[in-house]
C-alpha cells in the first residue's frame, strides 16, 4: 500500500482496516444516513425550512452562545488548570476532581439545577434582580442571568468546563522548571515568561480544548432548554428547533436543520484543527 | 568580577545540602565545583545564581551583598545541563531573548539586536544554524546556543550546572577544550559543576572538592591531585588502591611486604597508592609486596592488571602498553609490587 511506512510494528493493515470500518460504522453512516434522509427534499423545499427566519435565529444563538462558553473556558480552564498544576493547597484532588463533575451529571439535571440557581429569585440570581445590590450597577432592569441568551451562556460554560482543563493540565505540568529558570536568568519579569515563553507551549492545547468545548456546546441540549427560556428570534437553540420539529413528526425538516448544523461544525472544527496544525508547526515539532 | 560566598548553609528538610560553605572567587577565574552527586554542588551553583535561597549566610558579588537579589537582577548566565532552550523559537531567537525582553529604555534596537545575536553565533561558531529550531540542532550545537543566550546579556558571572553532562563522550572533550579557549577569549569569572574529575581538571584554573555539604580542598588541579587534602579527595580524584595496615616505627607491613611511612604515628592506617604509580617487578626486593596476576585488561593505551596480594585481593597496577609489552607479563606470574609514591592516612575511622 503505498501510504504504509516501513516501521517495526506489524499489523498496519489490519489495524487500518479496523479503525476505516470502525469510524464508518460509528461516525460516517449515521451522519450518511442524516443527509440521505435529507435528499429526499427538493432543493427550494431544504433552503425554505433551513433559512426560515425562526430557524435562522437559532444558528446564531447556538453559535453565538457555543463560541462564547468556549472563550470564557479558553480564559477560565487555563486558569483552573494553572492553579491545580503550580500550587498545592487542602483539598486540591477534591477540586481535581469536581471538575470532572459537569461530564458525569445528566445534563437534565445539571439544568435544572442552574435554572433554580440563576432564576431571578434564585441563590445567584436574586443578587443580580432589579432592584438588588448587584443588579443596581446593571440599570434599574438588574441583570437577569437566566431564560435569555445569557442562560443559555451559563449553561454551556458549565457543561463545556472540563475541556480546557484536561487538556493543558497535562501539558502545563509538563513544561520544564529550567525553561522559566533560563528565561529569568535572562531578566524575563513574570508577565514575559508567561506571555513568552509557556503561553507558545500551551497554545495548542489551549486550542484543542477549546475546539472541544465549542464542539459539545453547538450540540448540547439538555442542560441548555431549561434555563434558556425558548423564546422564539431571543432564545432558541437550533437543536431545540430540531427536536420540536420531531415532535410534530416533521423528520425530514429535523434532518434538514440537523445537516445545516452538521456542515457548519465540521467547517468550524475544520478551521480550528487547520490553526492547531499551523501553531504545532511553529512550535517545531513537525517539519 | 569576584564573588564572595560567606557562612552559606541550606537545608532540604532533614537533608544537609550545604553546611556552612566559604570560598572567594577571583575576578575572571574560571572555577570547577567538583564532587560526586549529591554533595551540594548545584544547590551551591544554584544559591549564586538566585535560583534558590539559602537559609543562611551572604553572597557578595565584587564586594556588594545580592543575597536577596532576584536572579533576574543578578545579571548572571545560566547554562542548564538539559540546555533549556526555547523550542518555539529559532536559534536567532533564543539568543536574542534576553536583549528583547529588555524595558524599553535600555532595550537595542532591533539592528543593534541583530548584529549583536550574529556575532555571538559567530563566537560559537553557529553563525549558519540561526533560522533553525532547537529540535533540528544535535546536543553539542544547543548547548552552544544556549551559552551564546546566556552571554547575550552581557553577564558578569556564567554559571554552568553540569553542562556536558548530557554529552556523549566525545563532543564532551571538543567541548570543554571548546569552552576554555572561550573563557581565555572573554574573561569572564566563570563557575562549573562537575562530577567528572578529568572534565574539572582539564578545564578549571582553580577546582573545589565538595563533599556531602563540606568543602574538602580548593586549589589548582595540580594541588588537588598531587597533594589532596583528604582520603575522600584522593579517592574521588582518580583511581585508587587501599591497603589497610597499622604503621610501626616508619612502616607500615602489607603481607610478606612493607610499606615506607616516615613521616606517620604509630596507628592503624590507610595507604593509598594510585594505580599508576606502582612498579611491577620479577625480582624479589627487600620491602616489595608479595603477589600473583590474576587479570589483565587492555584498555586501549593503557593496560590493567589485578594482582592479589596477600590480604588485599585485586590490587590495580596500570602500565602503559610498551611496559606491558617489554615485560611480558602472563596470568598466575608471582610478581612483587613496589609504590612509587603513597599517602598515608591515620586512625581512619
């Protein structure tokens, strides 16, 4: 096979064979079958149900929404992981792994549990209602945290949490004492090493949790519907959108909106892994 | 510039690293911390730097006390044994960092950077690997680069924490030859750690011997290895054979054979004879030790033989190839084994 390489380790076709049927069968049929489903729509048909206006909304309260949990993460995840690799405090594993938590919760119930939360006359929301001491430097409206777009934030931020995390931990953690040694011995102030010389190693793995983080938020649901509110042009997500066109057992329109999102995401996760690669090249990893 | 180090101690936990360390470093000396790993050696580079605190004592640099000065201040240069070069960046990069992250004030310009960065190439003679990345250099070249990057910033004092260590053998000898010609060029006070005895000798105007947080000799290789200080400074400095005896009157009695000791007392002792200096004879002379060959070693120029002698099996004696060759020497010969020069220990414990 012309894309094999001489290496010590057998098994290359079989093992590639594996993982071709493997991903076929898990990933590309399901999503082939999406877009079978969808063909059997006239092309005026598809683009009527994909760009209703109703529908149109949506795309840009999922994406919206998704792209801003995953920079909040970008920012909170590094610091987080910061502190869980540098310092050593009381009760750190417990913090290790409470982080985790947002992935092994029901993301039902990790919505109701936010929406009770965030509610204007919830723990955190009645600090920010009209009238309260937060919400007063917001205008006499207050900040309403839940059933808006800022809900729907909220919730991703939280479910979308451990992604950063997990993946620059491990990275951080692995970046040699000596090269902030060098680089203070050099004169480098704080701010220098940090922005110079560890932000560049972290940098891919910073953009791998972050694609991952965007990536589950474009398609989650759950924990989303309970504290977005789901009002129509405000706060729809688009797979709310999809699953209350199943309910009227409109599957057609459902997959025409699923193949929307489904080509949206890949050229979103497309672009991200393009700039990972350009950023490992920098790095002089590959060459 | 000299550097003073005053009553310095550090604890690591119940670990003794340092315990109250003097030493005065003349201005543009170039000076070997030798000992074996362990001893305190880095920690005490490490304390000079700023890298680490001591929990007692002063470091003064030409007179004037840094000891609670940052290393970002110290204006010192660093040389890791891992290198610790920036991957992310080019060679010219690496190099130019410390003049980049410079306050504005003083930073150069960006063509006074980078006629600076190219002429340090130039005196690491890598001047052609400038747009590589430090992946794409073998060890030799980034430890280069990483001495050309400490010396961008115009130190007062470069501090080299084992830095052939992670060598193979070979680029390690270009190397330190390489770094004394250097250190002859530049004149900058100059500190080394090592644990390779031959690495200090060669290279360093003045070596100290560290051992388990002591100092145990300071002076010129010669000094160091023609009178060493200690047992432990003998033994550490090169190979060694011990013959343990009791001296009387003058002499110390190893098997059928004896031992001149003029100058010891009266007491158990310790003799220390290098392998070198012991000649190999087929005739029985009044004093000679008394043995039989049990193995012979060619190790290139040199041969190794082990001869057991009574009481002391496995006594090393080192002749070099045309002594061997001239005097034929097979296993199971008895031969007898006269010192040309010993060190007498007493009262070991």
């Amino acid at each position: 096979m012309a894309f094999k390489q001489a290496s010590v380790l057998p098994g290359f076709n079989l093992s590639f064979g594996y993982t071709i049927f493997y991903m076929s069968l898990i990933v590309l049929l399901p999503l082939t079958a999406l877009v079978v489903k969808t063909s059997s729509l006239e092309w005026g048909q598809f683009w009527a149900i994909v760009s209703e206006e109703r529908v149109v909304a949506t795309y840009k309260v999922t994406f919206g929404a998704s792209l801003l949990a995953a920079i909040i993460n970008l920012f909170t995840g590094l610091l987080v992981a910061w502190v869980l690799v540098r310092y050593s405090f009381p009760g750190k594993r417990l913090i290790d792994a409470l982080v985790d938590l947002p992935f092994a919760l029901p993301t039902a119930v990790a919505g109701i549990a936010l929406a009770t939360i965030y509610a204007p006359n919830g723990w955190i929301g009645q600090w920010f209602a009209p009238g309260s001491v937060l919400g007063g430097l917001f205008g006499s409206e207050g900040l309403s945290l839940a059933f808006n777009p800022t809900g729907i934030v909220i919730a991703l931020t939280f479910v979308t949490l451990p992604f950063v995390v997990r993946t620059v931990q491990p990275v951080l953690a692995d970046i040699e004492q000596e090269l902030e040694e060098a680089a203070s011995s050099l004169g480098a102030n704080r701010w220098q090493i940090f922005r110079l010389v560890i932000l560049p190693i972290l940098w891919p793995a910073l953009l791998t949790g972050f694609s991952l983080a965007f990536a589950r938020a474009i398609g989650e649901y759950g924990s989303v519907i309970f504290i977005a509110g789901n009002m129509p042009f405000k706060s729809e997500i688009t797979p709310l959108m999809i699953i209350s066109k199943l309910e009227q057992y409109d599957y057609v329109g459902a997959t025409a909106i699923a193949v929307v999102m489904l080509g949206v995401s890949f050229l979103l996760l497309l672009a991200i892994n393009g700039l990972q690669w350009w950023s490992a090249r920098r790095l002089g990893r590959r060459n | 510039m000299s550097i003073d180090i005053r009553n310095i101690s550090k604890r690591f936990g119940n670990f003794v690293a340092l315990d109250n360390i003097n030493l005065d470093i003349a201005s543009g000396e170039l000076l070997a911390l030798l000992g074996p790993s362990g001893c305190g050696k880095t920690t005490l580079l490490r304390i000079i730097a700023g890298l680490e605190t001591a929990d007692a004592g002063q470091i003064l640099f030409h007179g004037e006390d840094t000891t609670d000065k940052h290393v970002s201040e110290r204006q010192v240069g660093f040389v890791f044994q891992h290198y610790a070069l920036f991957r992310h960046m080019t060679v010219f990069e690496n190099v130019a960092f410390g003049l980049r992250v410079r306050p504005k004030e003083t930073r150069p310009s960006e063509t006074e950077i980078k006629r600076k960065v190219h002429e340090l190439l130039e005196l690491v003679q890598l001047d052609w690997l400038a747009d590589r990345h430090p992946a794409q250099l073998s060890g030799g070249q980034r430890q280069r680069i990483a001495l050309a990057r400490a010396l961008a910033v115009e130190p007062k004092v470069l501090l080299l924490d084992e830095p052939f260590g992670a060598l193979d053998t070979k680029v390690r000898k270009e190397l330190r030859r390489w770094l004394r010609r250097l250190h002859d060029e530049v004149h900058l006070t100059s500190i080394f750690v090592t644990h390779d005895q031959e690495e200090a000798l060669e290279v360093a105007d003045r070596v100290v011997v560290l051992n388990k947080g002591h100092i145990e000799q300071v002076g010129t290789p010669e000094e160091v290895y023609d009178t060493p200080a200690s047992p432990f400074v003998y033994q550490f400095l090169g190979d060694v054979n011990l013959f343990h005896s009791r001296v009387h009157a003058g002499w110390a009695e190893v098997g059928k054979g004896r031992i001149a000791a003029p100058e010891a007392p009266d007491a158990p002792a310790v003799i220390y004879v290098r392998p070198h200096e012991i000649d190999l004879s087929r005739v029985a002379s009044g004093d000679a030790l008394h043995g039989e060959i049990s193995h012979i070693r060619i190790l290139g120029a040199t041969i190794r033989l082990e001869v057991d002698v009574e009481g002391h099996d496995g006594v090393e004696v080192e002749l070099s190839r045309e002594r061997y060759q001239d005097g034929g020497w097979q296993v199971g010969e008895t031969v007898f084994l006269t010192p040309r020069t010993v060190q007498v220990y007493s009262n070991p414990q």
